[in-house]
C-alpha cells in the first residue's frame, strides 16, 4: 500500500511512499540487529566523531530538511529552520556524552564497579509535532549508548525522519538506523512486540503509549515513554505583564500549540486578568497566517484533519457553554487545516478545552482570586508534564513552585527543553526521561563487576 503525506497548508499530496510489511519490517529488524554488533564494538571516540560529522551534514542539508518539515507539517519556515537547528546541537550534545565506568568500592575487601551497556536495538515511534527534533531526541543518545534503532515516524510526516536516516547510516555504518512507515497497529506493534527489540522509546498520546507499555512489558523490554500533558501556568497578583504577555503567548502558541510541553490552561489573577488577556489578543491578532513557505507567516496549519476537527470542536463548545471566544479572523483564500490563534475567556472548568489536553491554537484563559484555592483546579489529576508560575519573587511564589506535581516546573517560563536537562513527565504524563545523563542512561542496561581482593 501506499502511504499520500498531505501538506496540511494546502491539502494536497506533498509525496506518496510504499508502506511498510511486516515481513519487510522483520528483515529490518534482523539487519538491524546486526548492526548493533558492529557499531556496539566501536569505541567511544569512533562513535562521538561519527554523530559531529552527522550534525554537520545536518548543517549542510538544513534548507533542504527545513523545506520538508514545512511541507508535510505544516510549520512557518523560520520555525521549521529552528528545529533542524535544534536538531544539530541535539546531535552535538549526546556526542560530548560519555559513559565512565563507575567505581562503588574500592576497599581492602573488594572492588566494585558499574558498567554501562548498550540496551540493543531500539524501537523509536514518533508523533507529527516536532518530527525532526524528536527523531534525533530519540535515535542520538542511542547512537552514542552503542544501540541500533528501528524508528516508525507518524504516517503524516515521515519524509524528514528517511532523509535523516539516510545521513546518519551515511557517517556510521549500513542499516544503523532504519525506518519503517504504516499505521500504528500494522507497523508499530509488531515493531515493539519483535523479540529482538529491547527498549521501546516513545512519544505519544498517553492511551497509545499505555498500550505499547503493555506490548513491550510482555518480554520486560526498557520504555521511556513522553505522553499527554495538559499544563497549568499560574499568574500571581504582583506580575509584571508587560514583561510576560510576549512569553506566555510564545510558550502557548510555539508550533501553533502543537507540542505537549505547550502552556495550555492560563490561570490569572483577577487583578490582572483584564490586561492580560487584551496583551494575549493584542498578539494572537498581529499573527500572519497562513502557508508555512510564504514570505512573512508566522503562524501555520494545525498538522491534519483529525487534529483540526477536534480543535474547531473544543471551540465551538467553548462559544455554546457562554465562554468569550476570540477567534481572529483568518485571511481569504486559505485552504488548509487553519484555525487562528484562539483566546477563551472565562471558561467553565469542566468543559474540555480546560480539562483535556487541546494540542492547538486555543488557550483557555481563567481568572482566580486566591491562589492556593485555584491550585485544587491547576494541579491536573492524570496529567503532570510541566507546570509554571509567573510573577516577581516572593513566598507566594516559591509556595506554588512546592505544590506544583509535574515533571517540570518553570518559573516566568514555560515549555523549554534543553538537552543537558532532564525532561519527562509524572503521572500519566510518562515513564523515565529524556535528555542529559539521565536520558543516555535509559539506553544502557547496569552491570556490576564486583572483585574480591
């Protein structure tokens, strides 16, 4: 069969590729498998100057990978420019990474120390949001641990994770790091049930990295798993929003709020509420909408119809339950999956933009008078991704930062990720973590050598 990648600015068919069989995929496993035995057996300098020569190929190749982002995602140029910018310092980092015996003991009685080894190969499944950046968040630590990596990109945006593929392989050795494409349960699941697959690595919607932990738990394979979050920030009374409003908007927007460390629920004191909302509209309203490689846009597509459709429904829920919608006008002549940057006013709690995880251009905007009452509404049930509190330093402030549950919590910030810092979520927001140290380790598996003397 074959897969049509959409470009979700104009609906039409950006490129058609074969999809994966399962008797292909079996094959790509066993060769990958092979693989691992080679490039596991290189040293740790072979490997570090194998991923700087992939982020300069990544460098060199970056107009024509920011070119594809924007075509089957749909994102403005300079934002699809950003992440294969991010996606070559990515590389860099995890090449500077290294994993040093560690020594336990080192006594009259014995010698104890820890090995790190690499896991083997590694399914990578990755969603349509950032489809560079989170391939390289996947495959580059596994690289530099020794693994192999069998990734299934979303069928939506598959065609930037191939080109990749064929960079790395092209400065490490044959079949290191392969790709498969197809629907989740013709392709994915047979991916992470294969017994050859050791760790699973994936970044999701929660119900689909439940389910995958399921399939992966049945032979104890390792899982990292980035699922849904639906983040609180919390404005306090003595907020300065004249230095905010820019931030908050950019970390609730970024990628038109397709990314799940997107501040999703704004919670404002009432003293403040007014102006921030006006600078909030100010902003969405000054957005240029519109096809991603045109000259000038600063706000794209939300990435395809089953997205858009959900998002336009969560609005019009939103206007039916009394809530102030603002909804800017998009310009003529568009024909893809947009929806303006979006603003709702006064919501009610338990109407699902507050509650559910929206992953679009909507933001849900709610006032409060007292900030350890709002807490029982900010601190989600299921969800524990990021949080956030704004405002000037005081004991308010530092006794939100305690209170908030979630993976991470930024304060007069929102949604950064940086690759020497631990990122995951809590609750049913993940399991393990990405980046730095932290994130290395998850692809090696612990030996203890442990010598009498």
């Amino acid at each position: 069969m074959t897969i049509n990648v959409i470009n979700p600015a104009t609906k039409a068919v950006y490129k058609s590729i074969p999809e994966t069989t399962e008797a292909e995929l079996n094959s790509i496993v066993e060769t990958a498998k092979e693989a691992f035995e080679i490039w596991r057996s290189k040293s740790d300098e072979e490997r570090t100057q194998a991923m700087l020569n992939i982020a300069d190929e990544i460098e060199a190749c970056a107009a024509e990978l920011a070119e594809i982002v924007v075509s089957e995602q749909g994102k403005p140029l300079a934002i699809a420019q950003i992440e294969v910018g991010g996606a070559a310092g990515w590389t860099r980092y995890n090449a500077s990474l290294s994993l040093e015996t560690e020594v336990i003991e080192d006594s009259a009685e014995r010698y104890v120390e820890i090995q790190r080894l690499p896991v083997g190969v590694v399914a990578s499944i990755t969603p349509w949001n950032w489809p560079l950046m989170i391939a390289v968040w996947h495959i580059m630590p596994a690289l530099k641990a020794g693994c192999s990596v069998v990734v299934k990109p979303a069928s939506t945006t598959p065609i930037n994770t191939i080109k990749l593929a064929e960079i790395i392989n092209k400065h490490t050795i044959p079949n290191l790091v392969q790709v498969v494409v197809g629907g989740g349960r013709a392709i994915g699941e047979p991916l992470v049930q294969h017994p050859d697959v050791k760790k699973l690595v994936f970044t999701g919607s929660t119900p689909v990295g439940k389910h995958l932990a399921k399939i992966a738990a049945g032979d104890l394979k390792k899982v990292t798993l980035e699922l849904g979050g639906n983040d609180a920030g919390i404005v306090l009374q003595n907020a300065d929003i004249k230095k905010i409003a820019e931030k908050i908007y950019m970390t609730s927007f970024i990628n038109m709020g397709q990314t799940c460390a997107c501040l999703k629920r704004l919670y404002v004191h009432r003293s403040k509420y007014d102006e921030l909302a006006k600078a909030l509209a100010d902003i969405a309203a000054a957005q240029v909408v519109g096809n991603g490689m045109d000259a000038g846009v600063t706000f794209g597509p939300v990435q395809n119809e089953k997205q858009f459709n959900s998002v336009k429904a969560m609005i019009d829920e939103a206007k039916a339950s009394g809530a102030e919608v603002i909804e800017p006008t998009l310009p003529e002549g568009l024909n893809g999956y947009f929806i303006a940057p979006t603003l709702v006013k006064n919501p009610q709690h338990q109407i699902s933009v507050v509650c559910e995880e929206q992953f679009g251009p909507v933001l849900p905007i709610i006032p409060f008078d007292d900030v350890k009452e709002v807490m029982s509404h900010a601190i989600h049930k299921e969800f524990a991704l990021g949080g956030s509190v704004w405002g000037e330093p005081c004991e308010e402030l530092d006794w939100v930062v305690s209170q908030l549950d979630s993976g991470t919590v930024w304060v007069n910030n929102h949604a950064e990720v940086l690759p020497h810092i631990p990122f995951g979520g809590n609750k049913d927001s993940g399991l393990g973590v990405e980046f730095g140290k932290e994130g290395l380790l998850e692809y090696t598996v612990r030996k203890v050598v442990n010598r009498a003397k």
